[in-house]
C-alpha cells in the first residue's frame, strides 16, 4: 500500500503523521512526505521520501499560519503528489481543506490527526461545559465557513451532509489525547476515535544539550519548561515571565516556537531556544508552562510534570480548560508562587502520572496506523480517478471547472475536531 503523508509542516503537527508513516513502513507499507522543503533536515534521520510542496505548486501551502487562505494551492499540490506516488491512502492534520479536498477528488481515504482534545460540539450536548470559553458551536460554524469556500473555489458540488461537521472528517479524525481531557459525561460524535500520543520528533543534539544541561546546573534552581505558542492578537506572556524568573526561585528554558520574538529581562533566570525537540528538555524540567497547545501537553503528561497553562487563543482556551479541569494543571496568572504550589501539590503530581501512564498505554501511532491500513479497501482498485483517462477530468476540477468528487470512504469514519 502507498501512503502520502501531507499534514501541515510545523513540527506540532508534522511530527504526529512521521510517527504514523514509520509505524506504516515498519509494517511493509510505501510512506512518502508532502511538505516544505525545510523539513528535509528535521526528517533525514526517518529516511522516508520527502516530495516538496513548492515543486507540486504547494509553496506555502503547509504552513499552518496561512490555513486560511492556501486551500486551492494545497488541492492542486495533493492532486498532483497523490497521483505520482499512485497513493492508496492519505494522512493529514486538522484544518487542511485542501488536502480532504483532493482526498475526495480522487476518491482516496483521508485519516485526519486531529489534537489532544475534540474541538467540536459533542454527540449530545452536555450541561455545565463553559460555552464562553470552549467556543465549540462557533469553531465548528467558522471551520465549514472556510471549507465550504474552498470547496467552490475548486468547483466541487454543494455537500448534504446529515451531520455539518462530516465533511471535516474525511474517513477518520484521530484525537491524540484521553478520554480524560473531555468533558465529564460527554459522548464522541460517531467517527471521532481516541489513539493517544502519537510521539516523534528528531534526535536531541548531545552537545546543544550538554551546554544547556551545565548552564542549568550553575544556575542551580529548579527548571521551568515554558512553551509559548502563538498570542493570536492577544496578550504576550513575556511580561509575566519576567516577573516570576526574576530574582525567584525558579529558573526557565522558554521555548519560543512560533510565538515571535523573546523579550526576556536582562537579569532573568531565563534561557530562550529554538529547537526541534522538547522531550530531553522537559526531563530537565520539574514542571511545564504552556499556553495550552497539543504537543507540549501531551509531553508533560507523558513524562510525569505537572502543568501551569496560560491561554491566549485559537484550541488554547479550550485545551487548557481540559487540562486544569482533569486535575493535572493549574492557571497560571503570574508569579513563582503558583508554580512552586504545582509543584508541592501532592494530588495534583498523582494525577499527572495517572494521566501520563493512560497516555503511555495508549495506542498512539499503532492504533492510528491501524486505521490507516482499515480505511483501505482490501484489494485496491489501481484503475481509479487518480490515473488513466480520468486524470483529465481531475486535472480539470483543479482548475476549477466542475467535478463530481464522491465523499472519502474507509472503515468506521472519525470525526474530531
């Protein structure tokens, strides 16, 4: 079986379909990458094939930044990859239109790997949940607002769905979280499967470690992990870092990701870095602070810290939400005295290394892999859409004239976002 990797290129969701392929080439199967060229470095070490977006017409169309507005460009670029490599199936990431676009287009099953948390409204509603905060009923209006407008673009027929949230599913969206991070006595939509963790990333560089690891030591406080993601308009973190590892009794690495440039006080126990890997600096930590995206709380669960979260948008709000709500963070508003009673919290800590060993347990890339191969109809049918004469008509719904793509089809449909 040949399958196409083609989820957005930044490591939070990059990093989540490499560890799928491998678990897919372990077991005999054809895994190629649709993404940025950039990644080449991040992924040598995985040896999978890498196709570069930009040669398929795809420049910029993986980053998740420009989600909003790349959906034709990654259309066209899937199409194109798809029928190259002749795929049986396709992996992708949460927002990518285009890609559950393409997918039905050449009548291919698309398994989406969504977050840690589902993002959308639940089976039945439930009573309690913070609306305000959640923002499920607007995300999911907001998401099909931008699918549908994609979906002209590229002349595909008007969907009747008899759920709104099916066309975002494609065969299957995988949450990589717990049943523990929903809300108490919600139901999954049909489709919508937990698998846990699905955990890669590149080998740490010992040198760059070492060199930290000294630095830590001579400071000689306890360590923070901070992780910012992106402010979305809103309020920086930078200024409460400060505060809190100014003179206190705490010390921290800040990870800056995607979050803009660091501000850190001259005289802050505060290292700032760039890397693609956290996993060997989070076991240097004695807690996490985050804003409460997806990777860096699935890793502080999975390696036993305890979590401080700081919201600012997009999954953030809601994902924090889960977090603090499951017993296994704490708000953090500023100030070392709020880590140090994360720390001290007896219960808490219980919590996260019951959490972090259910996450362990988990299924992560090997149930996802699972489905993957489950999607697939037993015996492919190489004489599809994606080759022959039919490749002109597909050729032709990229540029816009009218098509009649059939919904992605597969085993059980996963729906979550």
């Amino acid at each position: 079986m040949n399958v196409l990797l083609c989820p957005f290129s930044d490591p939070g969701y990059l990093y989540p379909a490499v560890a799928v392929g491998l678990e897919l080439r372990r077991r005999g199967h054809s895994v190629f990458t649709l993404a940025r060229p950039g990644t080449a470095t991040a992924l040598r070490e995985t040896a999978l094939p890498i196709l570069p977006a930009d040669e398929y017409g795809g420049a910029g169309a993986f980053s998740v930044g420009r989600w909003v507005e790349t959906g034709m460009s990654q259309y066209r670029a899937v199409l194109d990859a798809a029928r190259d490599v002749r795929a049986d199936a396709v992996v992708t990431s949460l927002l990518c239109h285009g890609v559950l676009l393409a997918a039905e287009t050449l009548d291919l099953p698309v398994t989406v790997l969504g977050f840690a948390a589902h993002l959308w409204p639940y089976r039945d509603q439930v009573e309690g949940e913070p609306e305000r905060v959640v923002l499920r009923e607007w995300r999911l209006r907001e998401l099909l607002r931008h699918y549908r407008a994609t979906r002209e673009q590229a002349g595909l027929p008007y969907r009747r769905d008899r759920r709104p949230d099916r066309p975002l599913i494609g065969a299957g969206l995988l949450l990589r979280g717990d049943p523990a991070l929903e809300y108490p006595g919600a139901v999954l939509p049909e489709g919508v499967h937990h698998v846990g963790p699905c955990s890669w990333e590149p080998r740490a560089d010992p040198p760059a470690l070492d060199r930290l690891a000294g630095h830590l030591a001579r400071v000689g406080k306890p360590v923070v992990y901070v992780h910012l993601g992106r402010v979305f308009g809103g309020e920086s973190l930078w200024p409460r870092l400060n505060v809190t590892f100014t003179g206190g009794p705490f010390q921290a690495v800040v990870e800056q990701a995607r979050s803009g440039a660091p501000h850190p006080a001259a005289d802050a126990d505060v290292v700032v870095v760039r890397r693609p890997w956290m996993g060997p600096l989070i076991e240097l930590a004695d807690l996490v602070l985050t804003n409460g995206t997806t990777s860096p709380v699935l890793n502080a669960l999975r390696y036993g810290r305890p979590l401080a979260v700081a919201p600012a948008g997009s999954e953030q709000p809601l994902l924090a939400e889960a977090c603090v709500r499951s017993g296994a963070a704490v708000r953090f508003t500023g100030g070392a005295e709020v880590l140090k009673a994360a720390c001290d919290d007896e219960p808490l800590r219980n919590r996260v290394r019951w959490l972090g060993a259910r996450l362990n347990e988990s299924g992560g890339a090997a149930a996802a892999a699972d489905f993957v191969t489950g999607a697939v109809p037993i015996a492919p049918d190489r004489r599809t859409k994606r080759e022959g004469p039919a490749d002109d008509a597909t050729r032709s719904t990229a540029t816009g004239s009218a098509a009649t793509g059939s919904a992605a089809t597969g085993s059980t449909a996963t729906n979550a976002l």
